[in-house]
C-alpha cells in the first residue's frame, strides 16, 4: 500500500481540476500527475527555444548589422 496524504485545496481549485478531466472518473491524482509531466515538457521546450535563440543571435547579428543594409535604408 502507498503513503497517500490529504491536501486541502479551494473550492475554486476543485472546480478547475474538475473542468479540465480527460474523462469523468479521472483520479485527481492522475490528472495532477498529468498536470506536472504537462509542465516539465513545457519547461523543457522553453529551454530548448532559448538555447536556439541564443545560438542563432550571433548569426542574426551578423547578417543585420552590416554596412550593405545601411545603404539601402536611405534608398
């Protein structure tokens, strides 16, 4: 058998956990399980898009900021 613990949660906090169940007798364990793997990807997303930006703005600066763009400006 599994420690299971009581968390006390708002009302309102219920309600939202309830509207966003893939299927009615969803666990709330299961759903918060959901939730965190759900959170973990989308940090992990958001560190590979820095990791490319930071990559690629060298190369950005390098192609913006030349003499041959600034000549067209005044064109």
């Amino acid at each position: 058998m599994s420690d299971v613990t009581t968390v006390q949660l708002d009302k309102s906090v219920v309600k939202a956990l309830k509207e966003i169940k893939e299927y009615p007798r969803q666990t709330y364990n299961e759903l918060i399980l959901r939730l965190i793997k759900l959170s973990k990807n989308v940090r992990m997303r958001n560190q590979y898009d820095e990791f490319l930006h930071k990559i690629q703005q060298p190369k950005m600066r390098e192609l913006w900021d030349n003499k041959y763009d600034e000549v067209w400006e005044d064109v």
